[in-house]
C-alpha cells in the first residue's frame, strides 16, 4: 500500500521541479536620439551615454551642409525618435510643423545673444568651434533628454557638467596657445565662433580650394595682405596642388583647420573626437606660424 503522505509529497516535490522558472524582466528598448552632423551626435553621445541610443541619421559621406534628407529619413524621425537634435543654420529643409511629433532641440537658440552674425545676415552655424558655446548646447540638451526622461536627470545633468568642464578647459588652453598669433586669413566664412574663442585676428580670403586662382585673384590676395598682414589661410579641407603652389608663390601658407561638420576618418580611426582634432589643428596653425 502506497503512504499517502510520502505519495503527496513527491507529488510536490515533481510539481515544483516541473514549475517554469520566473520570467525576466521585458527591456526597454533605450530611446532614440537623431542627430545630423558630428558636433550634434558629440554632444548627444557625452551626455547621454548608454541610457539613449544615439543615431546620426545623414550617411557619414554626405556633407552636412548640402544634405536634405530623403521622405523615407523625415518619416523615421517622425515615427522612431522622441528627439532631434538640430544646429544653427544649414538644415534649411527643417520645418517644426513638419517634426510636431519629436521633441526637437535647436541647439543655436541655447546661445541667446550669443550667435554670431555674419555680414550677409544669416547666422553662421558652426557655434561648436567656440568650447563655451558648444557647452550651452550641451545644456539645451541635458535639459531635453532630462524632460524625456526625469528618472535619468540626475546622471544626465553629472555627464553634462563634466562635459562643461572639460570644454572651459580645452578653450582656457587653446586660449593660452593661441595668445601671440600674428594675424590669420581664412578661405571662407565659418571660423568667426573660432576666432573669438581664442583670440584671433581673422579676416576671410575667399579661396575656392579646387580651382587654380586666377592672376587678378592672387592680385587681390596681395593687396589684402597690405591691410591684414597673415601669412597662413585656413581651409576646411587641403586645397588642390595648383591652388596650394599659388598661395605659397605668393607668401601664403595653407593649413588645414576642419569645421568639424564631420569627424576626419583619420581621427576617426585613431579614436579621437572633438577634443583631439581641434586641438591638432590648432597646433597646425602655430607650427605654420612658425616657418
């Protein structure tokens, strides 16, 4: 005859080894943030860490001041991110009515009276070349993500600060490297955020950095010079061989100082970011100086 009780409690004991194990915890997928330039995918990677999953939505090779995202990019943002990051000026294809659905941050408006201006009257976008500047974006941003997000603020705000820290310092000591510069061209518009962060004495020589200069330009290069004695132009990117040998013949020489829309790959693949490549540059400038 079978013992009822030991019968029921190996019955038990087979009940709760047969009993699935508790399921874990479903998880969130980490909010989007879209961004369209390199300065803006910077600030949104530093701040928000691995709690938002940062997407740059504009393909590495398109350049950020002529790209216009397609319907197919407008309908992502407007269907899988809760935030967009835009910049000062040069995503002339944005319209709020059309991105009512995100929580979008113009990063520019954090600057208050502190954009700059140009001669034209449109505003120059690139404000990231200023440290200080690109830290009240910063600002702008932690304050969206911590809206999105109030459970998050306190690390939100930490990393924003460190940040802000770090960006005085880099600007107190390009700054201090910056201080004896002679005077400085530049071949186009965009560098103003630069020059006042550190002092320069710049004026824009426009140079079209593919084309070889004409004999009346290079005459125009030489009467400006008179005026504003720079003996180095700044290009966003290296200029052609005929156009480098034309600024050198004419006691003009070029360096590189990206704008930083885009990361450079070569810094890229070494694993630098901002801080690395606009420090570099920088030093380019003065080793020119140098000659």
């Amino acid at each position: 005859m079978v013992n009822p009780i030991a019968h029921g409690s190996l019955l038990g004991l087979l009940l709760v080894g047969c009993t699935a194990p508790p399921s874990a915890p479903e998880r969130v997928a980490a909010p989007r943030v879209f961004t369209l330039a390199y300065p803006t995918t910077f600030l949104a990677e530093a701040i928000a860490g691995t709690d938002f999953r940062v997407v740059d939505v504009r393909p590495d090779h398109d350049d950020p001041e002529a790209w216009v995202p397609t319907s197919e990019n407008t309908f992502t943002i407007q269907e899988d991110a809760p935030v967009l990051l835009v910049g000062a000026g040069f995503e002339t294809w944005y319209r709020p009515e059309n991105f009512s659905s995100v929580l979008t941050v113009r990063l520019a408006d954090a600057l208050g009276a502190g954009v700059v201006t140009r001669p034209s009257g449109k505003v120059d976008p690139f404000f990231w070349l200023e440290p200080e500047s690109l830290a009240l974006a910063g600002q702008a941003v932690a304050d969206r993500l911590a809206q999105l997000r109030p459970d998050l603020e306190a690390r939100l705000r930490e990393r924003q600060k460190a940040l802000a820290t770090r960006l005085a310092q880099l600007e107190k000591s390009l700054r201090e490297r910056s201080r004896d510069l002679p005077p400085l061209f530049a071949a186009r518009e965009g560098y103003a955020y630069a020059a006042r962060a550190l002092g320069w004495k710049l004026q824009t020589l426009a140079v079209d950095p593919v084309a070889a200069p004409s004999p009346e330009a290079r005459a125009r290069w030489r009467e400006r010079r008179q005026a504003h004695p720079a003996s180095v132009l700044l290009f966003d990117r290296a200029p052609s061989q005929e156009v480098r040998e034309a600024l050198e013949a004419d006691g003009l020489t070029p360096v590189v100082f990206p704008l930083l829309t885009r990361l450079p790959p070569e810094a890229r693949g070494a694993g630098q970011s901002y801080f690395e490549v606009y420090a570099a540059a920088v030093e380019r400038v003065r080793s020119a100086v140098s000659l």
